[in-house]
C-alpha cells in the first residue's frame, strides 16, 4: 500500500534533473529509499521504475535483475561511508587516535541514518551475490580504518598487531551499531554519549 509519504518521494524523483546518463545512479537511489522503506524484500524492479520515473525496460541496460540492483546499492553507500570518514578526519593530524574515534562515529552514524541499507550489507542478504566490486567496497571501509591504525601506533605497514586493533575496533562499533539500532537493546544499556565512548574504546585498544 502506498503512503503519502511514498507519493511525494516518488514524486521529488521525478521532478528531480533526470537525464540518460543519470539513469543507473537514479536507479540506486530509488532502490535504496525502497530498501529504506520496506526492507530487501519488499520491492520490484517495477517499484523502483517507478519511483525513479523510468521505463520498466531502462533498469536492464544495467543490471541483471534486482539482486543486482541491491548489490549495487550496497556498494553505493560503502563508497559513500569511506568518502564520509575521509572527510571527517581531513582536519585532524595523521596520527592523532582522535582520527579513529571520528571514523568510528561516522560508521555508526551510517548504520543509523540507512539501517536497512546497513543490514542489506551485513545481515546476510547479499550472501551468495558474488560480486567483486561489492567485496572490494567492503574492503575499503575497514582498509581505511587499518591504515589510521597503523598510523597511531608507528606502523609503515599493515602488521598483524595492526590488523588485530583494526579488528577489534571494528567489532565494537560494528556490534554498537545494531546495538542503537535496536531500540529494545539499546534501552538495555545505560544512557552513552557515543564520542566519549568511542575515545575510550580507541585508547585502550591502541595502547594496550
């Protein structure tokens, strides 16, 4: 059923400055508000021409199918995620460990502005897409966060000391994202404030 709300997105796309190029970029927009809405599973390539104001032929000079489709969205919103966290540490030294707590609150904030979009990524949906931009995508984000690592600690190179802090970081802000993303899990918790947190956390595990 559709919403008023629905009518109007729908309806800003396609007053929005179409054109031919733009047709695949338009396409993963419209498929991400859709996933946004109504989850993985609850769109059509057609709901989604829809949206974007297209033909339902123009998404097959693109993708496959709709799987292709929620892959490339999934891509979409990790290259998005990485450009976000280079540019929230743009001001601040190479080195300084304030640097991986920012990149650690720009996850989080990814995974709570899309949390649909965050779970098509990492809740198993894509499983079985084997799709090499997608693994790579992927791949960036926590190369980002290993190179900042290694950066704080003195390291020229990905050591294996480096990709265990790496990893450990990431598990934490992986984990608190579907934490506060979860409201009922979240309210089993105690009231955080998420910068002074992440601070902590990146100290400890940088220094130990």
């Amino acid at each position: 059923m559709s919403t008023t709300a629905d009518t109007q997105t729908a309806t800003t796309l396609k007053k929005s400055a179409y054109h031919h190029g733009d047709l695949r970029a338009g396409l993963i927009e419209a498929t991400r508000q859709l996933v946004e809405q109504n989850g993985p599973d609850g769109f059509s390539v057609s709901d989604a021409c829809r949206l974007a104001g297209v033909s339902t032929a123009a998404p097959y000079k693109h993708f496959k199918n709709k799987g292709e489709m929620l892959v490339a969205v999934c891509v979409e919103g990790m290259g998005r995620l990485r450009a976000n966290m280079q540019s929230a540490v743009a001001d601040i030294p190479l080195g300084d460990p304030r640097r991986v707590t920012v990149i650690g609150g720009e996850y989080i904030k990814y995974a709570l502005a899309e949390p649909a979009c965050f779970k098509l990524k990492f809740g198993g949906f894509t499983d079985g897409m084997d799709d090499d931009a997608l693994k790579a995508a992927g791949e960036a984000v926590f190369d980002t966060a290993k190179a900042e690592v290694a950066a704080c600690i003195g390291e020229s190179e990905i050591t294996p000391i480096v990709q265990q802090k790496a990893f450990m970081l990431w598990s934490f802000v992986h984990g608190l994202s579907f934490i506060l993303e979860d409201k009922d899990l979240a309210e089993m918790g105690p009231e955080i404030e998420i910068e002074p947190l992440l601070a902590d956390i990146t100290r400890r595990v940088l220094s130990d």
